[in-house]
C-alpha cells in the first residue's frame, strides 16, 4: 500500500474559487446535469462527488438525459464490450448537440484512464469536449472553466496515489450510504484491470472516514457501507494507523449508526480480528461479500489470489461458528485460461457447499495489458456460456433452499422501495444480513425500520408481514 498523497487545501481552495465564479457565471441560466454511472460502487461514489461538484457550479439535476445541459457518462472496463456500448451511446449523443450547440458532453471513470481511449474519443467524437481520469475528480472546476473557454480538454493522472478530503456530494439516496476507506488496488489478480486504471491502494485517515460518516448520520442515513477493493487490507503497512477491525470498532460507535457494511472483502486478508470485530460489535451487519472467483486451487494460484480453497471454506466455517446467521454472497469468473471441466467441477462443488445466498458470475474476459490476457490456453466462448449457464442453475436452486430456512424468521427490515401490484402496495426492504424480503405495507413506510416475519418463499423471493406489537 502506498502512502497516500492528500491534496492540499491551498489546491482545494483554488478549486472552490473556480467553481463559485462558474456559478456566478451561471446565476439565472438554469443550467441542468445528468451523470450516467456504470460499473461498481466506486463508480457510483465518484458520481455523487462530481454531481456535488456540479452543484456548486450552479448545475441542478435533470429529470432526462434529453434536457440536460451537461451529459457526463462515468464508464467502467472491467469486462470487455463496454467501449463499444460506449462508443454507441456517445454517437447517438450527436444529434442532440447539434440542436443544442453550446452543451458539454463529457465522459470520466475508469476507461478513460486505459492507454489511448480518451485520445480516441475525442478524434472520433467532435462533440465530446471533456475526457478526465479517476484520479482528478477533485480539478473537475478547472476542466468546466477550460471547457467553457472553448477548450477540448483531457485531464488523468496515471499515478493515481492521491486523495483528495472534503469534496462536496450529492447523495440521491437518503437513507443508505457508501463511504471509501481505500482507493486503488494493489492486489493484481491476474484477470483483473483495476490497478492500471485506480491507481495504487491507498487508506483515507480513520478520522476523515468517521467524521464522514458521523455527517451522514446527522443528515438522516442510518446505514453505511464501507468501500474497498479490499477492505481488510486497509491501513495494511501502518500508514493509517489503524487495522480494518480497529476501524470498523472506531466507526460502528458513532452515535445513531443502525447498520454498517463493508465491501468488498479478500479471503487472503480476512483474519480472525475482524471476525471476532463481526460478531461482537452490534451495529456490524452479518452479511460479508467475499468474492471467491474459483473453487480450484490451480486456478485460484493462476489468478494470483494468493489463498486456496481449503483457506477460503475455513473462513466460511469460522465466521458461521462465530456468526450462525451471517450470509456470503461471492464473486465467481468462469473459463479462466486454462480451466478444466475438473477445475470448472470444484467451483461448482465449493458453491454446493457454501450456499451462498446470491452470487454475481461472470464469463472470463480478457483485459489488455493484465497479466492472464497473455496466457496461452484461452477458453472458448461456447465453453465459458455453457459453464456460465450451469453455475447458475446451480446458484438459483441453493438460493431457493437458501431461503426455505427463513420460514418463520423476524427481524428488523429496512423499507427500500415499493412495487404498486392492484389494491395492495408491496414494500420491499433487507434484513441486517443483506436478506431480501417483500411485504405489504404503506408506502409512508419508506426508508423506515419495520418488523417483519416470513410466512411464505415465492420463486427466489421472501415474502411476509409485517409484525405488530
Ligand atoms: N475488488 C473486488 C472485485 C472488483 S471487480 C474483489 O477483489 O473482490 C468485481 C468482479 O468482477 C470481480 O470480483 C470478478 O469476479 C469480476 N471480474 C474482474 N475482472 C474480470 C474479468 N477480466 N473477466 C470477468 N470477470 C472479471
Ligand atoms: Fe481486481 Fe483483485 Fe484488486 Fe479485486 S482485489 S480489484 S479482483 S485486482
Ligand atoms: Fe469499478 Fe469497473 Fe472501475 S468495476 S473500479 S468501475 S473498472
């Protein structure tokens, strides 16, 4: 992990300045943005930093990408086929400018800090005028002003080890939210783009994190999740004075925090202390996203995860002796180079015995300039959707019996949403442990905690009711 580079408050300062004298600039215009986010969490974090950035330069949210005077698309390359999507979407964006001459089409994220694809955006589209990396989000008033001067602008920073505190955001959600505690990734398992494109791991001090979450506590969220590619080697070579279980101990106590969440977590760096942090502090949720990406060993090494199965089931064992109702969800790549039906056959066998209660896969996909994208024994696409196609017939039936064992259960369920299906309204919200349940209820109850008991499974949902005292 390195040490992170924290932007000054001179730099900050001078930001700030540029963004209130756009915001000068834009009194009275009625100016409006839409962020299009893809990818993962870090992604949709970075979007609520840049949309606050925005409001301060006096941008408001559109209700439509078609109204918008600032379209900004946040990209994620994690899996191939994205930069065609990408190049689609912009193209279509051509005729919208052209009846709007004087609109800022901008894209940022991950994909604009791969080699030459910013570069190849801005020949390739005249309307896009603004291409800027993960690790400038912080000079995102600077690039408005060079843009709104008539520039074309590119702006990244392949380093990538800064941080940069105190930047405004503009959350949509009010009653859950992500909080970084690490940028980067220093991990380079070997399929995986992420380090090139987010720079090198690096910890946010253990006070920026608590006093960010203390401030959302006080504008009304209960719940926070903890981001990380790998939240448990937070702080790892000291330079955060802190351990991930002393964090989560230090964070967990701030006053009015109901749920706290972390994600995601690396089998190799998940130790006993922050089990023993899981089971013992009482708002830590029971529910750990553990991506375990193979069952094989052979493959496990292939991929450069540095742990086997053997030590990822002995987690798994541990944590239910300590937690019996927590919950793992997984992260799984089928047709990695070079895996056998037999190597395919124990990841299979290891998601027979876990039971995950869900779990993302994912068809091997191979990212330029990554270590695996080399290998010689490639796996065909045909092979990869078959085995892609069985794991999952797989994951939904131990989903279903996954579920049988919450007939009866109760607990508290935080209300997320609502389906309006006829005369009844069905809210739908999770337990503590990240389990789903749908039940009839008011709409009033939005965002609230309520007390539910499962009565009954449909499919692979939970239903139920609500409990009165
Ligand atoms: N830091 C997280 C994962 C971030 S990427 C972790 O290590 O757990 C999210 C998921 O995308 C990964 O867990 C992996 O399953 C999948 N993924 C990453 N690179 C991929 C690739 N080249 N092909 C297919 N899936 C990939
Ligand atoms: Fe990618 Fe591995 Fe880092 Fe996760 S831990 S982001 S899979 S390199
Ligand atoms: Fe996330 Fe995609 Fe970037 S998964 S870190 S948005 S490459």
């Amino acid at each position: 992990m390195a040490e992170a580079n924290f932007i000054s408050n001179e730099e900050l300062a001078l930001q700030n300045d540029i963004a209130q004298s756009i915001a000068r600039e834009n009194e009275g215009r009625s100016l409006t943005f839409f962020v299009e986010t893809f990818g993962c969490q870090m992604n949709v974090r970075d979007s609520e930093t840049i949309q606050g950035e925005l409001s301060e330069m006096g941008y408001t949210a559109a209700s439509e990408k078609e109204s918008a005077d600032l379209i900004l698309y946040n990209t994620c390359c994690v899996r191939e086929h994205a930069e065609k999507r990408l190049m689609g979407n912009i193209g279509a964006l051509k005729e919208l400018y052209d009846r709007k001459p004087g609109m800022i089409i901008g894209v940022c994220g991950c994909m604009m800090q791969q080699d030459g694809v910013g570069e190849k955006l801005l020949k390739r589209f005249p309307h896009v005028s603004l291409v800027f990396g993960t690790n400038v989000i912080y000079r995102l008033p600077e690039m408005i002003r060079r843009v709104m001067n008539g520039e074309r602008v590119l702006v990244k920073d392949r380093a990538g080890d800064s941080i940069a505190e105190g930047l405004p955001q503009l959350r949509d959600n009010p009653r859950s939210a992500f909080v970084n505690i690490t940028f980067g990734c220093d991990n380079y398992c070997s399929y995986c783009i992420v380090p090139y494109v987010r720079g090198r791991e690096r910890s946010r001090d253990p006070k920026d994190i608590r006093d960010e979450v203390a401030s959302l506590v006080r504008s009304g969220i209960t719940e926070i999740t903890l981001l990380g590619q790998n939240v448990n080697s937070y702080g790892n070579n000291g330079t955060a004075g802190m351990t991930f279980a002393e964090l989560l101990a230090y964070v967990s106590d701030v006053p009015g925090l109901k749920r706290l969440r972390f994600m995601s977590s690396h089998p190799k760096d998940l130790n006993e202390d922050v089990m023993q942090a899981i089971a013992s502090l009482p708002n830590v949720c029971h529910h750990v996203h553990l991506p375990v990406q193979s069952g094989n060993d052979e493959i496990l090494r292939r991929m450069n995860r540095r742990y086997t199965r053997e030590r990822y089931l002995s987690i798994v064992r541990r944590l239910r002796e300590l937690v019996p109702d927590i919950e793992f969800t997984t992260d799984i790549i089928v047709g990695f180079p070079g895996e056998t039906e037999e190597a395919f056959a124990d990841t299979m066998s290891l998601v027979d015995e876990v039971g995950f209660a869900s779990a993302f896969t994912f068809a091997y996909s191979p990212r330029r300039g990554t270590v695996a994208a080399g290998m010689a024994d490639q796996i065909p696409e045909a092979i990869k959707k078959d085995r892609l196609k069985r794991l999952n017939e797989l994951q939904a039936k131990k989903t279903v019996e996954n579920n049988a064992k919450y007939i009866g259960h109760e607990g508290e369920v935080l209300v997320e949403g609502f389906d309006c299906c006829g005369e009844q309204t069905m809210l739908y919200g999770k337990y503590q442990n990240f389990k789903m349940v749908y039940f009839p209820g008011d709409a009033g109850l939005l965002n609230r905690y309520v007390p539910v008991r499962v009565t009954k499974l449909s499919k692979n949902s939970l239903l139920g009711e609500m409990i009165h005292a």
